[in-house]
C-alpha cells in the first residue's frame, strides 16, 4: 500500500507537470502569432498547435493549399503581402507539396470546433481533378490531424466512415500505425459491430491522441524558443488594388515569353481531338469524392470558409488539342458543387489562357495570379463579395 500510494502521487506530480508545460506552451503559441503566422515550417503543417492558434486569432486567416503556398517566392504571394497586416489581419498558410482535398480536411476536422464561425481559405488545383488517382496525398499526410480528426468528436459516425474509407486507399500512410489502420477499417466495414469495437476501443484512441498533442505542444515550446523570427510591425497601408493589377498585367509570362493565346494560334476546328478523354478523365476522378468531403467537413465544424481555384492553364490545353468548351466542365462542376453546401467561391476562369497568371503552365500562382488571390481574399475577409 505504501508503494502504491507513493506511485499514484508522483504519477500525479508528472501529471500535474505535463500539463503545466501544455499551459504554458499554449499561452506561447497565442502569444507568438504574429510571428508564426506569416511562416511556413514542418511543424506547423504536420501538427495541430500552431493551426489552432491562428484559428483562435481573430486577426488571422488561415489558408489552406498545396505547393502553389511555397513557390516560387514571390513577394506577391499572400503570406508575404500580408505580413504586416496592411489591411488589418495576416495570412497563416497551411500548404505542402501534394497536398489534396483529403489532407486538408482531416486538418479541418481534427481543428473542429476551433474553426466554428471562422473565416479560412482553401485553394485548389485544377489538377487534382485530371487524374483518377491523386498520389500525392502520401508526402501530406499528417498522423496528429488524421489520429485527432478519426477520434474526435466533430465529426458524425458517417461521415467519418466515407473519410475512412477514401484514407484506406493510401495504405502506405498506414504502414507502422496498425492501430490507427485498425480502427479506420472499422470506421469504413459501415457494420453494427465494427462500430461496437470503434466505440470500445476509442478510449485508446482518445489517449494515443492526447499523448501526440503534448508532444506537438512541447515541439512547437521548442521552436518558439529556439527558432521564432521577431514579430513584423503591423503597418496599415490599404493597397491600390487597380494600381497593383496593372503594374502586373503585362504581357510576358513568368519565364518572359511573350504571351500569345493559343487560340490564335489553331483555329478552334483543330482544337478538341482529346475532348473525350479529358472529359473522361475529369467525371473518374476521385477528386470530386475527396472535395465533397471537405465540403461536409467545412459544414460539420460551422466554418465560413472562401474557395480560391487556380485557373486551368487553357494556352497549354490549347497545344494538347483540349478545347475551351471541353474545360469549362471543370469549372461548372467546380460551381455546382461548392454552391450547394453555400460556400463563397471564385474559379478565376477569366484567365483560362491568361499564361501570365499561372507559373511555366503548373499548379503555382505568378506575382499576377497572387495579386488576385489576395484581393479576393481582403474581399472576404472584410466581409466584401471577393472579386474574380
């Protein structure tokens, strides 16, 4: 009894000690927000701490995105333009090559009620839905958001299930976590006692979430020690959005090619010999799957979130005999969807064969096509209807 008495206090001290460390990082991590923010670092993409402060900033907008959030380094590119909150509030990018519609909404449902009436923006790539299979979700994959998201209490059974099940696909991402690949093969069987062994071992998952989250706490108490950069000085200087746009508006395109539109190029009877299979490509992509999930996730956590689409980069299409008609399926399937759950959307596809707005034809904005990233983004924020 002696023995026992004396490991249950000191069981309590290390407890009590834990959780003062926790504390103390939290008030850290709120404390420090200007400063990580702007910044995109490994841990604030692969775990939940940072993300949660910017969350419960209110001066802050969280976007979420892939790699078109790290390059190239313009000093358009909205972390960056809104680093010294020149209209009132920063931008914090979630962003990670790869990353699709199925990695950022475990983040979103692991954030949950953090993000309830909170303002946060999600960038898509046209390419995610080209392919019927997106590979690159496996660099993106986060255990902390998909161990949070799975045993959290944000999401119902059922959507979990459908999510479950699109993670089951990945199983390289499940290599060496059995136990999460155990409980996500019983959240997407869909039978009554698969869900009795969820619900019977979700204490476990609960703790093996609990364990990740300190450990997140006391990477992100190091980093601030250690790795923070001084807070910018905030600076309110409204920007001359006219101005801005025709300062980028040229006619070169990132690698300085003059820009001349495929269109003139091929008359549009050339055009379309690989009609069928984009089209076909595009209705088969699980992409749509993923995106509608993110869509009941966004609405399960009471978000407001804003979609920004990077345009299809059409002059290129145009050379792969891929018509303009053929393209706009994307962006009325793109507008169908997102305006059924009622959430703010701008496609920008105005600049369909604008080669000046996307990057040597890939998924990554130039000065231009950041300029109106961030319009549309100060729109939303101030509570304004974003402009394309």
């Amino acid at each position: 009894m002696p023995h026992l008495f004396s490991g249950l206090i000191a069981s309590g001290v290390v407890a009590a000690g834990l959780f003062g460390l926790g504390m103390i990082a939290v008030h850290l991590e709120h404390a420090t927000i200007l400063s990580t923010a702007p910044e995109q670092f490994p841990l604030k993409k692969q775990g939940l701490a940072f993300q949660r402060a910017a969350a419960r900033a209110p001066r802050v907008l969280p976007l979420y995105g892939s790699s078109e959030l790290i390059v190239p380094p313009v000093p358009e590119r909205a972390s960056i333009f809104f680093r010294t909150a020149p209209t009132g509030f920063q931008v914090s990018p979630v962003g990670a090559g790869g990353a699709s519609s199925l990695s950022m909404l475990q983040r979103i449902g692991a954030l949950g009620s953090d993000l309830r009436g909170k303002k946060l923006a999600i960038s898509l790539s046209p390419g995610w839905f080209f392919k019927t299979r997106w590979e690159g979700y496996n660099g993106s994959f986060s255990l902390m958001a998909a161990s949070e998201m799975a045993f959290g209490t944000a999401l119902d059974f059922e959507l979990k299930r459908d999510i479950a099940s699109r993670m089951l696909m990945f199983p390289t991402t499940l290599e060496n976590r059995p136990f999460l690949e155990f409980m996500l093969k019983r959240l997407a069987s869909g039978r009554l006692l698969d869900r009795v062994v969820f619900c019977a071992l979700w204490p476990l998952g609960k703790v093996q979430t609990t364990i990740l989250e300190l450990q997140d706490h006391f990477a992100a108490f190091h980093y601030i020690r250690h790795k923070i950069k001084p807070a910018p000085q905030c600076h309110l200087e409204p920007p001359d959005w006219p101005k801005l746009i025709g300062s980028v508006s040229g006619t070169e395109t990132a690698d300085g090619e003059s820009v001349t539109k495929a269109s003139s190029r091929h008359q549009e009877t050339t055009l379309g010999r690989r009609d069928a299979e984009f089209r076909e490509d595009l209705n088969a992509s699980l992409g749509w799957t993923d995106l509608e999930l993110l869509l009941r996730t966004l609405t399960s956590v009471h978000a407001h979130p804003l979609f920004l689409s990077m345009p299809i980069a059409g002059d290129f299409y145009d050379r792969e005999e891929v018509s303009r008609s053929a393209r706009e399926t994307y962006y009325v399937r793109l507008r169908a969807l997102v305006q059924r759950y009622h959430f703010a959307l701008v496609e920008f596809e105005g600049h369909d064969e604008d080669p000046a707005f996307l990057y040597r034809h890939q998924s990554h904005l130039t000065a231009k096509g950041w300029i109106y990233y961030n319009r549309a983004l100060d729109d939303f924020f101030h509570g304004r209807v974003p402009r394309r």
